[in-house]
C-alpha cells in the first residue's frame, strides 16, 4: 500500500517503493513532481538554456538506476539535486574552452507599466549577471534556499557541506546580490 502525505498524494519514499515494485507510474508520478524545480535550479546555478533539458532527463535516468543508493537519509529531492549539480558540473568540465554568443531577442514594448516594467527587468538582469558572478558553492545555496525553499539541513545534505556552512554561504550570496542591486 502507498502511504500518503498530508495533502493525499503518495510521498516521494512510498512513490520509490512502488517504483522498485514495477509501478511504472510511480517514476512518471516522481519526474512531474520534481522535473520544473530541477530544471529552475540547473538553469540558475549556471547551466546553458539549451541543456538543461537534457540535464534534468539525464539526472533522473542517473537517479532511477541508482535508487539503491539512496538511502533516504536526504529527502529524494534533495538528492536528485545533488545529482543535477554533479551533472552540471561535469557538462561545465566538457564544455570549458568552447564559446558560445547568446542572442537575445528583444522584449515587445507594454503598455502595462512600460518605466515598472523596464526596472523590473533591469533588476532582474542584475541579479542574473550578480548570480553569475557568485562562487559556485554561494550561488547553488541561494538557490535552493530562495528558488527551492529548501532548509539548510536539506541543502547541506545536498550539495555536501554542512548547514552551517550553507547558512554562511547564503549570507555572503545575499550580501552580494545586494550591494549588486542597491
């Protein structure tokens, strides 16, 4: 039997379970669940737009196949992050030395708030380029703490550091992404 969570759907360990039992919906339940968080957090950590479809495909392929060696002591999220992360850093080792020019395409006009709107954007562009400029440690964490919601013990478990350590890293990520905005 599935166990449910409070809010009526299976939790992540139950949905495991039922994956190892030959459920193959259990795992297309477990990819809907997590997939646009994993996807949100590669593509801010550093990851190129154009993989981290691929990414996020292979992390969960990597994932499925190890299942064995999650041992439940992380939350499974956190520990499909670990592997993203792991994943990016690997796709960031091959792709070193190799250039590649964005092209961006320009933003249609809004008749909305055109002057809240072009603020809006340029504060997003600094905290992107800010983001950019963090150490990878320092950018990861705030990521999973302000994208993810994640708590430090669960990012610690995560990412291989400690919660003391991920709280400093926020708060250096933090400071930083300030004094870029203000």
């Amino acid at each position: 039997m599935i166990e449910l969570q409070p809010a009526g759907d299976p939790s992540d360990a139950a949905l495991v379970g039922a994956w190892q039992a030959g459920d193959e919906r259990a795992a297309t339940t477990l990819v809907k669940r997590h997939a646009g968080a994993l996807g949100r957090f590669l593509y801010g950590a550093g990851a190129p737009p154009d993989a981290v479809e691929d990414l996020v495909q292979e992390t969960f392929i990597r994932a499925f196949r190890g299942l064995d060696s999650w041992r439940g002591e992380a939350s499974f999220r956190s520990w499909l992050f670990r592997i993203g992360s792991n994943l990016r850093k690997d796709h960031f080792r091959r792709e070193r030395g190799r250039q590649v020019v964005q092209l961006e395409d320009t933003d249609l006009p809004s008749t909305a708030d055109p002057q809240g709107e072009a603020e809006a954007s340029e504060t997003g562009r600094r905290i992107e380029g800010g983001l950019a400029t963090l150490p990878r440690l320092q950018r990861e964490v705030f990521l999973l703490r302000a994208q993810q919601g994640m708590e430090y013990e669960e990012i610690a478990l995560a990412l291989g550091t400690t919660a003391g350590a991920a709280r400093v890293h926020y708060h250096h990520a933090v400071k930083r992404l300030k004094e870029l905005i203000a």
